[in-house]
C-alpha cells in the first residue's frame, strides 16, 4: 500500500538554485537527496513508478548511475516496484527479428541501459517494448508481457500499472517520451499506430527460445506529441519537480489514462501532429 509523503503546495516544488547544487555530495549523501528531492516532487513510498530518464539532467552524480538508482529505491522502499523502459526497437526489426532477454540493448537512454544490466534486475519478454524492473511487483508486472501481441497489450506492464494506480515518472526529459500512452492508444486504434505483425525470436534468459508473434507501432506520418497529456491534468495528478539539477514531472496513471482516452475519443489524432516522413517507433 503506498504511502503519500506531504506534498510540495500546488503542482510546482519551490525553486532550487542549479548553481553548486551536487558539489561536494557523496555517493550516499546523493541517494538520500533524490530520495528526499523524490519524495517532495510527490512520489510516494511504496509506489510502482515507471521512469523515462535523461541521466544527464541530474549533473554530476558521485557513484553514476548507480548512485541515482540507489535512490529511487531508497524513495520507494522495500515495498515499491521501480520500472525502466527497456525498448528495443531500434535494433529488433523484421530485418532483425531476435530478442534477447539478456543480450538486447535498451534504446531508452544511459539509465535505462545501465538499471538493465545491474543484478536483481528483471525484463519482461516482448521484442519491442519490453520493461525492466525490480521491487516487490516486479515479476507481478512483467511475468505475462510474452502473451500480447501487440507491444503494450493486456499483459504490458505499461497497462498493469493503471490498474496498481501505479506513477509514471519523467526525469529531466520532459512529458514527450511517455510509453505508456501507446497502451492508451491500442484501445482506441487510430489510424496511424499499427504496421504489420512480425514473427519473432525471443531468446530467453535460460538460453531456450520463443516464438514470438508481434505487431509493430508503425507512426506513418505523424510525430508523437504527449506532452499535450499535462494540459489535461492538475494536481495532485501532476506534480513538477526537482531532483537534483533535473526537472521532473510525475503523473499519476489512472487520471492520466482517464483524461487519454477521454481526448482520443473525441479526436484520435490529438497525441499526434503531422510530420514529412514515416516513423517506425515505439
């Protein structure tokens, strides 16, 4: 059950000076401050978060990346879930169509990558859009991704989060890359979401192989804007933030889904806006 800290007034946590803002910190003292920063930009103890991350944002960071996931966990305590993108769609294609559990590369930024490959960590089996993730959800959430055949079907975690009334929370990349709102999208089926099914090959963590059967995100034409998603949401729902010298903004999933779907049915292009070429993305 999660636990809400006392929030910052309004949507917007008071203001930091960047300047000198890490110097001198060590790599313990920087996990307790995101661990605090977190807490005051809203995230709650206990909580399952998913985190689209620019690493960079934070500044320097003694320990790297590691130090920066030590203090989510430490934010979301033995009873939280910490999730990170581990999509691969750059590299796992109809020309590459091999997905492997351990081997595959996340193309969702140094963080992801980095929370990939640390011990512990678990990946849900999906060719495209697969997750990672640790805490005490984790398996819960990402045990049954191989049974979709689209990349955030039923089974995604980025679906089961609106049911944990999950958080989804963005880390000086603004609200743009926002994954989640694809597993809104697959329920209304606008015309420029899907391409056309792939057979896969998912090569699983014990060395034995799956097939897989998948259709891709195929966005002919538009370019993805859910950034438009913060228009439709205040808070508590939205908060602004700040972690270390990193803007972030958490959403809450129900409400977010809830004003999604709402704006997809009155306009199925509304999270999109026209571009001069093909996209093929996740």
């Amino acid at each position: 059950m999660a636990t809400e800290p006392v929030p910052p007034q309004g949507s917007h946590a008071p203001t930091l000076r960047p300047d000198a803002r890490n110097a001198g910190m060590t790599p313990e003292k920087a996990v307790e401050q995101i661990a605090s920063d977190l807490h005051a930009a809203g995230l709650p103890r206990g909580a399952a978060v998913v985190v689209h991350s620019s690493l960079k944002s934070l500044g320097p960071v003694p320990g790297g990346p590691e130090t920066a996931i030590r203090g989510f966990l430490q934010a979301l305590g033995p009873d939280g879930t910490l999730l990170l993108p581990g999509l691969s769609y750059e590299t796992v294609n109809a020309d590459n169509p091999v997905f492997d559990v351990v081997r595959t590369p996340s193309c969702s930024g140094a963080l992801a990558e980095y929370f990939r490959k640390r011990p512990g960590t678990l990946r849900s089996i999906n060719p495209t859009h697969s997750v990672c993730a640790v805490g005490a959800k984790a398996a819960r959430l990402l045990g049954e991704h191989q049974l979709d055949d689209t990349p955030c079907g039923a089974h995604s975690p980025f679906r089961l989060l609106r049911e944990e009334d999950g958080y989804v929370l963005f880390l000086g990349c603004g609200t743009r890359p926002n994954t989640s709102m694809h597993a809104t999208e697959e329920l209304i089926m606008p015309p420029y979401l899907f391409g056309g099914m792939v057979t896969y090959t998912a090569i699983l963590s014990d060395g034995k192989q799956m097939r897989l059967l998948c259709r891709r995100h195929r966005f002919a034409g538009f370019g993805q804007r859910y950034d438009r998603i913060e228009a439709l949401l205040k808070a508590p729902d939205l908060r602004i933030g700040k972690v270390l010298l990193a803007t972030v903004h958490l959403l809450r999933c129900r409400p977010m889904w809830e004003r999604a779907l709402e704006a997809l049915r009155r306009d199925p292009l509304h999270f999109v806006e026209r571009v001069g070429k093909t996209l093929d993305d996740g």
